[in-house]
C-alpha cells in the first residue's frame, strides 16, 4: 500500500519503558505473510486506565477491557490484528477468554489482568487455533522494539505510529511512549481505533484514568475521517511504576500537572498521526471553532464541518469553497447567527457578517489550500466557547480502499 503523503519522514526512535517487554509473531490471521499478533509483557504492578469506543456494537475484546480496566492493574497486552472478532456472537467471547486464560497461565497472573483487543474485519470470529498458536509464538520470540510492535497492530495504515514525550515528576524524569493504530472508520467519539500508552511514572490507576478520560476529550474524540465509529475502538494507558517518582495519587500532588500535560500532548500527537494516514488523505486540516455559546457547541459544530463531504471533497480539489462551510454549521443543530458569522482560510479571512468579504484576494486561499496542511476558522459571534478538531480530504483513494476493504 502506497505511503501517505502526510506521513511523517521516518518512526521516532522511542525509548525502552522500563517493566514492558514487547513481542510479535505470526498468527496469520488472514492470508498474509507478516506479524498479526501483539504481545506485551508488563511487570507486576504495572497500573492501568482506558477509553472504549461508544458504539452500541461493541466487540467481546471491548466488554473484556470495559470489565478489567476498572480493576486497575495489567500484566499484559494481546492485539490482534486482521479480524475484529466483532458481530461473532458466544465464539467470540471464547476467543477472547480463551486468549486471557492462555496468557494468565503462562504469566502466573489472574484472566483480568490481560487486556486484549482485535481489528479488522467485522463478522468474522476470531480463530482461536490460530490466536492460541500466535501465543506460543510470541511467548518465545525475542524482544521486538517498537516500530515493529506498531507495524504489526496496523490494518489498512500506510505508515506505523508512535510517538514520545517526557515529564518531571518532582527530581524525577519518567517517560511516556505510544503507538496507534487507524487509518478509517475513524469518528471515535471517545478514542481513535487502536492506542497504547506506556509510562515507567508511579501513578495511580484512578488519577490515570481521570487524566486519560481528559486527555482523550481534547485529542481522541476531536479527530475524524469518514464520520464512522469502530466497533473495537480502544485506548489503553499502562504505568509500570518503574521510574522511582513518590506515587502521584490525586491532582494536587507536585508533578501531576506537568504528567497530565505530557499525557495530553502525547494523545494529540498520536491522534494527529491518525489522521494523516486518513485512507486516502492527501490534506490533514484543522478547524477552529469560536465565539459559539459553549465549548461542546462549537465541538459539534466543527465535527459537522469535518464531517461534511461536501467540504472535504472541496478541499480534496483546493476550492475555497466557504459556502460549504456555512452549510455545514446550519445543518449541525447548533445556536448560530449567519449575520455574525466569520470564516477564514489559513490566514484569509473570507466571510463575514453573512456576506463574502468585499474585495478579499483569493490568490493567497488557493496557495493555502494547494499546500498539505490546512486551516480552516470559524468565528460565530455568539458567545466564548471554543473548540479544535482535526480532519482529513475525501478523494478517489477512500473509496478504493474500501470498496476492496474484504478482499
């Protein structure tokens, strides 16, 4: 598959986080010739905290973590990818506790301590031959690093994701790492498809969990490609507890800010990497909503606007097409004035008051637009909410991809 052109040049180089041991091997899922099968070993009191998707079509590997993550603690990881186990009714509940109880033999630790998810196909159970073999596999493979642990979760991605940032926790330095997997069916409403973090600070499951739950609400659930939510989205934070920080337990403990603001950066990262592998993007585009009569209005407001195919297939042609864009803000059932509305290119503004600036240029719109990043501003006049997400072009190439998706 063709590399995206919004891919970034090169992998980061990721530091080791110290109590995760990664692994991957061949389960062969599909008919294919690579690493299916995600496996992550994590020490013993490693903390965990997660955000599922909102689909009311969630898969068994969704329900199991949904059960286990309020128990906050995780001795490994399993992801599949290739088949999403989703739509699979009792046998793929088996496969899942089949999988649980394999690994929880082999570590020593209880069912609930193993975390899994799948992806891929919807409607296709989960061989469990085939997962308890890539098990076996993996369990005597030798470490992996973790360019090779993100390409493996991957499906339809052009590119692996993972990214790397750091905190002080009082005198000490810890580390935060994740990768992600997804490319479409990315409008999560809570998450993207698939995302692990990983950090050596000691923290507790239940800050962990505000924190994700935060980060998550300005990152993960800000992105989108096509408008539609996975049945298997899931985002996991894992924390060993290796860095030697006094534990941080609530949010007034000295270093909780700077760990929650890396927390959040790191997710935004991640979430930006998705959406430039968006299934045949060519435009990551970014739109700012202000002056709306909240924070959630203007959330709505700018999903609306990145979710309207008419303003994608715009931009995918480089048309400054801004009466799509005031489409899209009537039609999202939010409080909006035409009268007060205000609309920008880049750094061009090209409505307001309801009407086309007079005399505005459109020369520097269409070198904005001819570019690979894009911005777009709204500005209704209405009151102080404010909201930011991050979308992606419609072309031929989304189609392609998933007209052939099965095959």
């Amino acid at each position: 598959m063709q590399r995206s052109p919004l891919a970034p040049a090169y992998f980061p180089a990721l530091p080791p986080i110290a109590g995760v041991k990664l692994r991957v091997a061949q389960a062969r899922y599909k008919d294919w010739d690579r690493c299916d099968l995600t496996y992550v070993e994590l020490d013993a009191g490693t903390a965990v905290a997660g955000v599922t998707t909102q689909s009311l079509c969630p898969s068994p590997e969704v329900e199991w973590c949904r059960d286990a993550i309020p128990l906050g603690s995780a001795r490994a990881l399993v992801v599949n990818a290739g088949n999403a186990n989703a739509f699979t009714g009792h046998r793929g509940r088996a496969a899942v506790e089949a999988i649980a109880a394999k690994v929880a033999n082999h570590l020593g630790c209880l069912p609930s301590d193993v975390l899994i998810s799948s992806t891929g196909v919807i409607g296709v159970p989960l061989p469990i031959d085939k997962a308890e073999a890539g098990l076996e596999a993996a369990f005597d493979a030798a470490p992996c690093d973790w360019e090779a642990a993100a390409t493996t979760i991957g499906t339809t991605d052009t590119y692996a994701k993972g990214a790397h940032v750091s905190a002080m926790i009082g005198d000490t330095r810890v580390e935060l790492v994740g990768i992600i997997k997804g490319s479409g069916m990315i409008a999560p409403d809570m998450a993207t498809m698939l995302g692990y973090i990983f950090t050596d600070a000691a923290i507790d499951p239940a800050l962990l969990q505000q924190m994700l739950s935060a980060a998550n609400k300005r990152t993960f659930s800000c992105i989108t490609v096509d408008s539609d939510t996975s049945t298997s989205d899931t985002v996991l934070a894992f924390a060993t507890g290796k860095a030697g920080n006094a534990p941080i337990t609530s949010m007034d403990d000295a270093g909780t800010d700077a760990f929650h603001a890396a927390l959040t950066d790191l997710c935004r990262q991640l979430a930006h990497l998705v959406v430039r592998d968006g299934e045949g993007a060519t435009k990551f585009v970014e739109i700012s909503v202000e002056g709306a009569v909240s924070d959630e209005s203007a959330h709505r407001i700018g999903l609306s606007i990145a979710n309207s195919p008419l303003v994608k297939t715009a931009l995918a042609g480089e048309d400054a097409n801004w009466g799509r864009v005031v489409m899209a803000i009537g039609k999202a059932g939010e409080p909006a004035d035409r009268d007060l509305l205000s609309i920008r290119f880049g750094a061009t503004q090209v409505a307001t008051g309801g009407l086309a600036v007079e005399g505005y240029d459109e020369a520097p719109v269409a070198a904005h637009l001819k570019g690979q990043d894009i911005q777009i501003g709204v500005d209704l006049g209405l009151g102080e909410g404010r909201a930011t997400v991050w979308t992606c072009d419609l072309t031929h190439g989304y189609i392609a991809i998933n007209a052939d998706y099965r095959s």
